[in-house]
C-alpha cells in the first residue's frame, strides 16, 4: 500500500467519524441551535471530504457542488441566526 493510501483510509475513517458524531448531534441535540450548529459541522464535514477527495484524485469535477454546498451552509447560517434573533426579541 502506498502512503496515499494510507492517508485515503485515515482521511475517509475520521470524515466518516465527524460525520456520524454531527448526525448524532443532529437527532439528540436539545435545542435549535444545537442541530443548526451540528447541521453547519455536517455541511463542513462533506466540504472537507469533497475537497479532500479532488486533492487525491487529481480533478475538479466536484468543484461546482462544493461551492453549492458552500452556498447552503452560509445561507442556512444566517436564515437561522436571523429567525433565533427575532424569536429572542419577542
């Protein structure tokens, strides 16, 4: 096996480990925010996996989709940070 490998299998290992520990967060989290934020930790997670994966592949044939998914997450962020802003004033 050679190091690039290695580092596939270890890279793919902790994406897929972040992945499931924001899925949980996602399903147990207490409050709004705590999915949001879990919600934003899963968008950057496949981010990570998306670029890491063009890197060793050598292409960028994804590249369009990690810059929708970028889109999503900053959009999402603000939506929710805007809709908790006017819930609080209330």
């Amino acid at each position: 096996m050679s190091f690039l490998t290695v580092v596939s299998i270890a890279a793919g290992i902790m994406f897929g480990i972040g992945g499931l520990a924001a899925v949980a967060r996602i399903i147990r989290g207490p409050s709004i925010l705590d999915r949001a934020l879990a919600t934003d930790v899963l968008l950057a997670i496949a981010m990570c996996a998306l670029g890491a994966e063009m890197a060793i592949n050598q292409h960028t044939d994804t590249l369009v989709i990690l810059l929708v998914l970028a889109m999503f997450a900053v959009v999402g962020s603000i939506s929710i940070a805007r809709f908790m802003a006017k819930q609080d004033v209330s």
